[in-house]
C-alpha cells in the first residue's frame, strides 16, 4: 500500500460518511432545512473559501457533495493526493455543521467546536505582532498522558496557540491540566472531524484579513501557506482517515510532525519539509518549529513560574488566589516616571513593606508600584504608553491576573505561583526585562520600587501619581488633530492584510484600538524603519473628509500601490481601509439616516440587517467600503468621528454593553458640540429594536437629531 492508497481510502471513507449523514438529514429535517455554523459570516467557511459558494440548506448540502467528488482525482500525483486532502476537509465541515441544525450546541466543556469569526479578527493583532508565533494542531493520544501535556505545555509557554483534537484532550483532564480560550489551548473536540475547526480558523483567516475572494482556492492556499503559521502533530498510529485530513493540512501549508515510524515506512511517506517522522515526542516542539520556521523571541526572565503571552486571558478565580491588590477598595496604583541617568541605579528592585508570605491569604491588599527610567532620548510623552504595556506584561506571568491601568488596577496572583516561590520582586523583574528589552532605543537605565505598605500607597498615590495623572490628562485633551504637524501611519497588520495602511492621528486611534498617536509616535522612535512612518500633513485637498495629498503619497507608498487615496473622517467619501481585526464596525442605515455601530463582542443583529460578522465580512481585507468603517471604541466618542458626514449626531444605535462603556465620554462630547444633555439616552440598542421600522419609532420619539439632518445618501 502506498500513500496515494491510504490518503484515496481515508478520502472515500470521509466521503460516504458525508453522503449518508446528508441523506439522513435530509430525510429528517427536508431539503429546505437551513443549515450554517453559528457567528460566520461565510456560512460553511471551508466550502465557500474553495468554492465561493454559500450552503444554505440541506438541499445546498447535498447538490454540494458532487462538487466535492470532482476534487477526489485519483492519478498517483502529489497534486491528487493534496486535493483529496482539501476534499476531505470539506466533507468534515459537513459532517460538523451538521451537528449544528436547529441551533444546536453539539458541544460541551472542555470542547469548543466552531469558533466564530469575533475570536478570529481577537487573534489577528496578537498574531501579527507575534504574540502569538504560531498555531499547533495535535490530534490523537500521546503515548503517555505526561508526553502529551508536557508538550502542549512547551508551547503553551512559547505564545503559540494550541487547539487539541482527540485523546489528546483526555489526556489533559486526566492530569488537571488547564485548557481554555483563556489560555490560548483550545480543546476543538474528541471527533476526527472536529479538527476541521482549526482549519476553518486558517480559511476565514485568508477572508477576512487577506482579502482573498471566496472561490480562489489557489490564492487561498497560497495565502495559509505564507500567512498562517500552523502544523501538525499527530500521534500514531495514523489510519487511512487522519493520514487524509494530514493531506489537506499540508495542501494548506500546514506541516504535519508524526511519531508513527510503522505506518510511514509501511506505505513509504515521503513529501520533504511537509510530512516529517520524528519518532521522539519530545523532539516535536524544536520539530515543528523548524519546519515552518517559526522563531521565538527569547526574554530570560528571572521569576519561578512561566512567561508567555498564552496566559494572558487566564482568569484567577477567588478560591484560587493567594492574594488580591485592588485599586477600587484600598490605595493602590502603577506609574512611569522619567528621571534623571544619576537618580537611576539599573536592574535595582526595591520592595517597601510586607511581602507576599507576610500577607494573609485571600486578603486585599495595596501595592504601588513606580518603574523609574532614564534615557538620553526618553521623552515624557512615553510614559503612559509604557504603563498601558504593563496590562500585557503582568498578564503573561502563569497565574496572575491584571486588569484597569492608574490607580484603578486589580491584581491576583494565585495559589499555584506563590507557592513556587513567586513574590513581590518577580513583578519588579517582568518590568525592568520587558521595559529594558522592549525599548531599549529610548531607555538605557530603569529601576523599579513596589510599596505595600498601606500609609505610604496612600500617601504616595495623592502626592505623586494623582498629579501626573492629571496633568496628562490636560495634556491629551489639547491634543489634537489641529495641534500637531505630523501623522503616522500604522501596517502592523501587512502580515495579514497585505494593502491595509491605518493612518493615526491624535484624535483617531488604529482600528484595532491599541495604537493611538502617542503610540506611534513611540514605535516610531524606538525604530524608525519600522510600521509607524511620519507622515506630514502639509498640502490639504480637502479639510472637510480630512484629505491631504502627503497622507495620500504615503498611503499609495506604504500599500504598494493598492490604495489611491483615503480620507481621514468620512464613511462616504474614500474611506479609510479595514484589516479586519477592528473593534469596532459602523454602517449607514438609510431609515433613520444614520449610521449603527457593531462591536466585535455582539453576537446579534443589527437595524442594518446584518450581523457584525456579515458587516465586517464587507469591510476587511484592506478595501475600501463606501458607506462601512472598522474603527476602535475610543474613536467613537471623538470629535472627528465620522466629521464629514455631520458626527457622532449619526450614531442611532449600538449594542448596550457598548453603549456603557463609551456613554461618559461620549455625553461629554455631545455636550460640547451640540449642547446635547445625555445624548447615549437617544441612541437605540437591543433591547429597543433590531430592525429598522422599530429603531425609526424609537428615535421619533426620542427627537433624536439624526431625524432632522441633510441626507447621507
């Protein structure tokens, strides 16, 4: 038997499962039967991104499976053995989505099944700036449970995301060890076929970032293979059926590692750099990485436990905590300040008051922490990009839990790290390691103290921290577009959208929300080679939509001739591109002449008519959208949001969550332009309508201003 043998078996086993799990459906349900995985745009993602057809039915489903037999050719050629790989992913999503009909939740914990296009455009900033290296598909059961968590653990404790299919899950329970989308490992599910989720996580990847056409397949794979970073490992023994879904991993670019010597001498495997055996299991690691050639950055950290960006969403539970240090209940605070190169003493850690091993467990505590730095070209304008990084880097220590920023932070460290040795000084080593490393251009020395002593965090945040504060804040409001000669632009996210350039300005941050003027500025300092470039703003075409000819030279530069022109606050009018991994998503709805915002978190519908995931599946990939805007949720309540259009007086509805969260500064900015008193009152949401005629009445009745201004179409 060779590989073309095992991969046509697998193929046709995959195939007729397909086929009479579609007829049985059918026969259940009828051919009008509406059939789609649950927050997707792309309905079967797999089928549509090869196809660029959309099922929608049973019916669909079926006509569908002759599509799929005209890809399993069976000439003994390489290509053959890769299409009936693709093939066999396809009938997988159907077998999948068929768990799905009536708006089933076909899985349970620790399994996720299908992950929705939200928690894709979620990972596409940490991918990109490679916080996330890599993806990681183990499917089957390591030889021992021990191997096989050990494993996961190595690259859990590298950033990379790992998903588990398989044995390997059972394995992971069976020691207790913590999986979760918290903690970058996501367990897809027990079913051979459920591997087909990660793969859909790649495809919608090409959609939504790459603007890859639904139907392209050989961009498509082109895509994966270049911009997706995944492998495979999958752990003997290999039968005819995983050997057929390895095939449609490595048509997609996607490396598969086994440790199944038997099988592979057996059928004599050989596909150089794809199809690797590595008989030792703990070799799998160095194994894969080498083979996609993924490269770990590599900060030694002095502390007793992990560091990785995989943590960063783990959660500490209250029966888990040692202690708690929260800044809504006692004085606690985190701040940068700039001193003088005399007044620093690098890598000095200075703990003033108890320790963790002297505070009761469970208790609340206060901690202010002060990260002094020096540096002939640090700026104070630096400092609160600095402290907003803390958030990122407390949180990649294994069992501590960070939220808020200033004075209003939370942190819980748990059990499990205290009692490896972890205290107060290893928060003092995470700081001085990553501020030294991250930004070395601008900071040659930094010392940090931490303060627990309740009287002095007292003292300390109303005589030092609360001062700063506020003068930044004085600060950050006189900053304005206006205010300032240069922009900048942002093409982090080039790595997947290849065309899209955000152009940063004071008062519209990156569409991703993590990039403001300030932060550009800083990565523009500390490398200026790198994805924030100057851009003047000297030669206006037309300060209305905010369109200048130097922003446009550098837009047509730096998306290398893919974007023409863009302006900098209009929706209508060449509006800034998408990437894909924006907050947020408005959209003109005609009725109320307004536009509706969406945020990635909002799973319903919207007055529009469409989803969030139909709405951005419009906008990303780095085209420009007429009449659709990705932006950031801070963006919302600025004075240049949408200014060409007539403002923030179009907003007619959001989500509630959303609505809460920019309601203060976004009354504020009413009040100050319009005279409006508690303008977010005006603005519908969920609870008040989700189609157009109910949010018309709603905002009839509110006198909501958008009623009474010039046309938007």
């Amino acid at each position: 038997m060779t590989l073309f043998d095992v991969v046509f078996s697998g193929n046709d086993t995959v195939y007729g499962l397909t086929e009479n799990a579609v007829d049985a459906a059918i026969a259940q349900h009828g051919a009008d039967k509406a059939v789609a995985f649950p927050d997707t745009a792309y309905s079967l993602p797999c089928y549509f991104g090869v196809t660029g057809t959309k099922i929608s039915n049973l019916g669909d489903m079926k006509a569908a499976l002759g599509t799929i037999k005209s890809l399993m050719t069976r000439e003994k050629r390489l290509n053959d053995v890769f299409m009936s790989g693709i093939a066999t992913a396809l009938c997988a999503e159907f077998i999948e989505a068929l768990k799905y009909i009536d708006g089933a939740a076909p899985y349970e914990a620790p399994c996720y099944g299908h992950l929705g296009d939200a928690i894709i455009r979620e990972l596409g900033v940490p991918l990109v700036t490679g916080d996330i290296p890599g993806v990681a598909v183990i499917l089957g059961s390591a030889p021992t449970a021990q191997e096989g968590v050990d494993l996961v653990k190595s690259y859990q404790a590298q950033g990379i995301l790992v998903t588990l299919v398989g044995g390997i899950i059972d394995q992971c329970e069976e020691l207790g060890y913590k999986t979760g989308a918290n903690v970058r490992v996501i367990p897809l599910g027990k079913d051979v076929t459920s591997v087909v989720h990660v793969v859909s996580v790649a495809v919608r990847a090409a959609l939504i970032f790459g603007n890859i056409q639904g139907g392209d397949a050989s961009g498509l794979m082109e895509y994966t293979m270049k911009r997706v970073p995944a492998f495979v490992n999958a752990f003997a023994p290999l039968d005819p059926v995983i050997v057929a879904c390895g095939a449609g991993a490595i048509a997609l670019g996607f490396p598969v590692v086994t440790n199944d010597v038997a099988t592979a001498e057996a059928v004599n495997i050989k596909v150089p750099k794809s199809l690797i055996v590595q008989p030792d299991v703990s070799k799998f690691n160095a194994t894969s990485l080498e083979a996609r050639d993924i490269k770990i950055k590599i900060t030694h950290i002095d502390i007793p436990v992990a560091f990785a960006s995989a943590f960063e969403g783990e959660i500490i539970r209250r029966g888990d905590m040692q202690v708690e240090f929260d800044g809504s209940r006692v004085d606690c605070f985190e701040l940068v300040q700039t001193k003088d190169a005399s007044e620093v003493e690098d890598h000095k850690i200075e703990v003033i008051g108890p320790d963790i091993d002297e505070m009761p467990e469970g208790s609340k505590q206060s901690i202010a922490y002060v990260v002094e730095v020096a540096g002939k070209t640090m700026q104070a304008d630096f400092e609160s990009v600095f402290e907003r990084k803390f958030h990122s880097y407390l949180n990649c220590v294994e069992g501590m839990m960070h939220t808020g920023q200033r004075d209003m932070i939370r942190i819980r460290i748990s059990k499990d790290t205290y009692n490896a040795g972890f205290r107060l000084k290893h928060i003092g080593e995470v700081l001085y390691a990553k501020v030294k490393s991250e930004f070395a251009a601008v900071v040659d020395k930094c010392q940090v103290k931490i303060c627990t002593d309740a009287a002095e965090c007292t003292k300390l945040r109303h005589e030092l921290a609360t001062p700063v504060y506020d003068k930044r804040d004085e600060r950050l409001t006189t900053l304005t577009d206006e205010g300032v000669d240069v922009y900048y632009s942002c093409i982090m996210c080039q790595a997947f959208s290849p065309s899209h350039v955000c152009v940063v300005t004071p008062e519209r941050l990156g569409l991703c929300g993590a990039v403001s003027w300030l932060d550009a500025k800083a990565t523009n300092e500390l490398d200026p080679q790198g994805p924030c470039q100057v851009i003047t703003k000297e030669r206006p075409i037309d300060e209305r939509i905010g369109e200048y000819e130097d922003v446009n030279e550098a837009v047509r530069k730096f998306s290398q001739g893919a974007l023409e022109d863009v302006s900098l606050y209009s929706i209508i009018e060449k509006p800034m591109t998408s990437c894909g991994c924006f907050e947020c998503i408005c959209g003109i709805e005609p009725l109320s002449n307004g536009v509706c915002i969406a945020n990635r978190e909002y799973a319903g519908m919207t007055p529009i008519g469409m989803t969030f995931s139909e709405l951005a599946s419009m906008t990303g990939g780095g085209v420009q959208t007429p009449g659709f805007m990705g932006h950031g949720k801070h963006f919302i309540a600025s004075k240049k949001f949408m200014k060409a259009e007539g403002g923030i007086e179009r907003i007619v509805w959001m989500p509630k969550e959303l609505k809460e969260q920019v309601k203060d500064r976004l009354n504020a900015t009413a009040k100050e332009l319009y005279g409006i008193d508690n303008f977010t009152d005006m603005i519908g949401d969920e609870t008040v309508a989700e189609d157009p005629e109910t949010l018309l009445a709603f905002l009839e009745e509110k006198g909501h201003p958008a009623l009474t201004m010039e046309p938007m179409m």
